[in-house]
C-alpha cells in the first residue's frame, strides 16, 4: 500500500520538476518569473507567495517563492517621466512535498533595460535571466512493496536494492530572455510580452544524453488595467504557456474598490481566475498604502475530479512596493 501511494505521490508530482514552472495563480505579481523585461514601474518591490495543495488528504505539497525587483534609478529619475531605466531582480523559489519525497529548489537573477517609445508612458523592453535549478527525490522513510517473488509470490523484506533511487537528482541552469511592450499612463496601464525559456536546453541527466534535454519553453503574457478617477480599478491578466507537448494557461479579471477613509490610499478587491483545463480561481485582494495581500482558493475543476480525486489548493500573496 504505501508503494501504491508512492507511486501515486510521484505522478501527481511530476508536473512539478519542469525547469521553471512557478505553480501560483497571482499572475499578475508573476510576471517577471516569465519574462524579466515585464518590470513595467520604477518602484523598488518584493514580492512573497506561499501556495498548499493536497490531493485527497494523502499527497500534499508547498510552494514558496520570493522576488525582489530593483530598478537601478535615483529618487529624481524614478520621478522622472518617458526616461529609459535599467533593472535587475533575484528571486528563489521552492516545491516540497509532504514527507520530503520531492524537493525542488529555484534561484534566479535577471536584469531588463526599458526605453520610452511613445507619449502616454510607452515603453519597449528586453530581458534577460540566468536560473539554477535543482530537484531531488528522498524516499529514505518509504518502505516499498517487494519485487523478489519465488512460486508463491513475494518474498517479504526482499526489495530490490535502491529500486526507487533514493536520493536521486539533478541540476542544472536556464537561460531565458524575453521582449515587451507595456504603458504606465496614470489611468490606463497594460503590457504585453513575449518569452523563451531554457534557450540552451540544459541537459536533466548525470549521462548528458540528447533524450533528455530539456525543450524551449514559450510563453506570452498580457494585462490591462483600468484606473477611475476615484482610484476604482478593474484589471484583466493572463498568461499563456508552452513546453513540448505541456501546456499551462492562466486567466484572471478583478474589480478593486478604493476605500476613501484610508489615508493613503487603500481598499478591497475581488477577481476570478481560471487555469485552462484545471481550476477556477476566486481570489480576494486587500490594499493598504503601498502593500498588497492577496488570497486565493483553487476550485479543482479538471479531469482528476471527475476520476474521484479532490484536489484544493490555496494561496497567499504579499507584495510590498518602497
């Protein structure tokens, strides 16, 4: 039996040891996890995310990521409007399963250059990352189910040695470079952008074998947001993703309604988000000055629900701009 749920755990898991799949439903605070060139503010940020998803109650998994982006400005030019700025950002990022099975590790740096192109605050921008990224498995607390038989089927206690590959890994890096174009104007802000990940096709085995190099990822990724006079604001996000045969699209829209009485600024949002072929996402947002938390709720809508097999997820945010 535990061998059953092992082998389940690692099926349910395995979407999770892709090169840089970031597995968070805020796409908007993402973005950069994606495309380094879509740092679309001058504004100093950091970005928290924590996300839990258990399947049935028997396989479990956290994710984390933290993102720091920095534009490389003085006071007076972040001040400054249709000026051209340089940034750089770091993050790390983390998936680990209930009892430690599977562990992945992700460290990323990147930096992006935006040059002004129109009036309105328009911009084009180029980016480029570097990311390391490792994944293990650990099965050293699972006892599995016997695979030496003799004519009266298994033998107890005969396992073959290590047939699970305890302590198994892999690492390697990524390169990734992405283009866009976006508008910062006071009322209107929308961006749209294009990239490619694991442009060198990093190898995922010890042996380096061409079977198992890592393809080319593509995404693109857009949004608009709308901004009232009254600091009211209604957005649309979406990112779209490919990887050989995989595929992971996310689409969200939200209404945000600013609370006059907050000195500063401030106020509560809701949104609906949708993963293609996999959950809906209602979402709520508070705002207070220039901090952001945001929490979500996966409603399992995909193919393994109708199999039997609940899934629930849920996800907080913090994102703090300075």
């Amino acid at each position: 039996m535990k061998f059953v749920w092992l082998l389940l755990n690692v099926i349910l898991l395995g979407s999770l040891a892709s090169a840089q799949e970031i597995n968070f439903s805020r796409v908007q605070d993402m973005t950069i996890w994606y495309n380094q060139s879509l740092k679309t503010d001058k504004s100093n940020s950091i970005k928290l995310n924590f996300r839990n998803v258990q399947y049935a109650g028997a396989v479990a998994y956290n994710s984390i990521a933290a993102m720091a982006d920095l534009p490389i400005l003085s006071a007076a030019q972040k001040e400054k409007e249709r000026s051209g700025y340089l940034s750089a950002s770091v993050g790390v990022a983390s998936d680990k399963s209930n009892q430690g099975i599977l562990n992945n590790t992700l460290g990323l740096a990147g930096v992006s250059y935006a040059i002004p192109v129109a009036a309105n605050e328009v911009y084009v921008a180029v980016g480029f990352q570097a990311a390391y990224y490792q994944s293990r498995l650990n099965v050293t607390d699972i006892t599995a189910f016997g695979d030496q038989y003799d004519k009266y089927g298994p033998i107890e206690g005969m396992q073959s040695s290590d047939r699970l590959a305890n302590g198994w890994s892999y690492n390697h890096i990524n390169l990734n470079a992405g283009i866009s174009v976006f508008s910062n104007s006071e009322f209107n802000k929308w961006y749209l952008g294009a990239s490619v990940m694991s442009i060198n096709k990093p190898y995922t085995d010890k042996l380096k074998t061409d079977d198992y190099r890592l393809k080319q990822a593509l995404g693109i990724q857009g949004g608009y947001r709308f901004i009232a006079a009254n600091n009211d604001d209604c957005a649309f996000h979406t990112s779209l993703n490919w990887q050989g045969r995989a595929y992971k699209h996310f689409f969200n829209m939200s209404y945000f309604k600013a609370i006059k009485k907050i000195e500063g600024g401030g106020g509560i949002g809701l949104g609906m988000g949708y993963r293609y072929d996999d959950a809906l996402v209602p979402n709520l947002e508070i705002r207070y000055v220039k901090a952001i938390i945001g929490l979500s709720y996966d409603i399992n809508i995909s193919g393994i629900n109708a199999a039997g097999l609940q899934r629930n997820g849920l996800e907080l945010a913090v994102k703090l701009d300075f």
